[in-house]
C-alpha cells in the first residue's frame, strides 16, 4: 500500500460533490479518549510477540521484544477478522480492563488497494462494507478507542472509475457517521495518504467529499516511510486548505512506524529503512503513531520477496532495528 505520487484526478469531480455544512471546530462534539486512559495499549498478542514467544532462543528476539513487540502499535482489522463485533469488542475490552487506549485500523473497504494489489479484496459490495463498520463502531461502544478508516482509500483514486470513485467517498461518509453516532468515545481518523502521493489541496477536497467533517480529524503515512518533518508540512497544509476552502480543519496523526530513514521513494518493503518514534501524544501532529506493525510485509516485494502482505517477517523486524 502507499504508493508514490501518481497523475492527479481532475479536481472538477472533487468539486461536484456537495460540500458539508459544519461548523469550525466540529470536532469538539468528541470526548476525548487520551484523558479517560492511562497511556496506549500494547497488545500482547500482536504478531512481533507472538514471534518472540515461539521463538525465545533466536538471537534477534530479544532485540524485537523489546524495541517493536513491547511497544503499543495498532491492530488492524478486515475480511480475515471472521466476527467483526467478537473481534473489535473482545480487542477493546482488553485495552479497557487495563485502562489503556487502543489504536485500530479498519482495512476492509471494497476494492482495496486498487493502485497496489499486494493488499487487494475488501468487502464484497458497499452494502455488505456498511453492514461490516456498522458492527464495527457499535462493538467500540463507549469505551475510548483510536481508529483509522481505510488505508489507501483517497489516495487510489487514479486506479478507479469515477462511479467507484463516488462509491467509495459516500462509503466512508457513512462509515465516519456510524463512529460519530456509535462510538462516541473513540476518535476516527480518515486516511489521507502521504506526502507523495496527491497534493493537499486535492486531499483536501477529497476528505471534504469523504465526511471528514464528521470525523475527528484525518491519518498519514500509513504504512509509508516518510519523515515526520515531511508529514507535519503536508498535514498542515491539508488542514489549511480544508480551513480556506471549506470552512473547517482538522487534526491529523502520523504513521512512524518505519520512518526513521525517511522514504527512498519505494513503498513495498524497501531495504533500509528504520523504526521511528514510538507511539505519542504530540511530536508535531496530534499524535505519532505506530499504525504499520514492524516487520509485517507490505507483499511479494523488496527485501519481502516471496512474503504476503500482513505476514511477519523477523529478519525485516530486525533490520528496521538497526537500519539494514
């Protein structure tokens, strides 16, 4: 996923859709789920651990345990989930009895990954994707959560028809209402892409068409590699042009999961690349955080040849340590 920029969709479309009505600030209608917590959820089964448990007498675990599985990183939910409601509430209620506050991803839109490929599938119509967010946000309830929406989904556009294109912005409009209305506690962050990939304006507009009114704010570099630095610059210029364009702005985290190193200009598995700042409040952006697991393959590719998107891979885990 995260593909580097590609020929921008004519911002003509973008500005055919009808333009939310909000106020400034909306976001405030959200309770905040960083003060009803003590700090963000390691989850002790994420797939670094699960490795380092199977494997205590290699070498590199210790150096994974302590410096990826022992920090908090997202989980990411999809079609492989099996029951969304089981999977999502049983996932929260753990981050909840130990008063930490999880990070999720929802990734099951449909047609996912239409630029990439190494992650395609997705939910099988739009219909059967609004059911799926449904039970997703309603298993959060009202215990505080983080969730990003979507991965890839406004930067993909260049690989869609403009009909899937309109399927997809009213997809995720109605997938940040069901969090608005369900999950009150949790804030939900629509993927914007990276620095890389579609200009901030265009993003904007986007965004705007995907219901980021209704959402708390907006997610960046998942899964990529740029810098912090490159990312506050985009974040805030998206955030600006939301603001002079459509009367509002945003919040938005940033992925810094493997940004250490900054981009090389390739997205799918690039040899030396590092882990960068662990999972905080602040750090230029509203939070930084660990979206992409370390050492999880973005696919058949690079130093993941002959992997699959997802799949963990502990000579990957371990040179994102050390930058190999």
């Amino acid at each position: 996923m995260k593909r580097p920029a590609r020929p921008l969709l004519a911002l003509a479309a973008a500005l055919a859709v009808a333009v939310p009505t909000v106020l400034f600030g909306s976001s405030a209608a959200y309770a905040d789920p960083i003060s009803q917590t003590s700090g963000f959820y390691v989850n002790p089964n994420s797939s670094p651990a699960s490795w380092v448990a199977a494997n205590p007498g290699d070498e590199r675990a210790n150096a994974i345990r302590t410096e990826i599985a022992q920090k908090p990183m997202a989980s990411w939910f999809g079609n492989w989930s099996g029951d969304i409601t089981a999977a999502v509430g049983g996932y929260v209620a753990a981050a909840d009895a130990v008063d930490k506050l999880p990070l999720l991803v929802a990734y099951n839109i449909p047609g996912r990954d239409a630029c990439g490929g190494h992650s395609g599938g997705g939910a099988g119509s739009v219909a059967a994707y609004d059911a799926w967010i449904a039970a997703f946000a309603s298993a959060i309830g009202n215990r505080p959560a983080v969730v990003v929406l979507e991965p890839d989904s406004l930067g993909d556009f260049s690989c869609m028809a403009q009909a899937q294109i309109n399927d997809r912005v009213g997809t995720l409009a109605r997938a940040a209402d069901q969090f608005r209305s369900k999950a009150p506690n949790a804030w939900a962050y629509l993927d914007a892409g990276n620095p890389g990939w579609v200009d901030a304006r265009t993003m904007a507009q986007r965004l705007n068409m995907a219901g980021v009114a209704n959402a708390h704010g907006f997610a960046l570099n998942v899964s990529n590699y740029f810098t912090t630095g490159e990312n506050t610059n985009y974040g805030n210029a998206v955030a600006s042009a939301l603001r002079s364009d459509f009367g509002y702005t945003k919040p938005y985290v940033i992925d810094t999961s493997r940004n250490r190193n900054g981009s090389n200009g390739e997205w799918c598995n690039p040899a030396g690349r590092r882990i960068g700042t662990p999972t905080q409040i602040g750090g230029g952006a509203e939070m930084l955080l660990w979206l992409k697991t370390p050492g999880e393959s973005d696919g058949n590719c690079g130093v993941g040849a002959g992997s699959s998107a997802g799949q963990f891979l502990p000579e990957v885990a371990y040179n994102l340590i050390f930058g190999y």
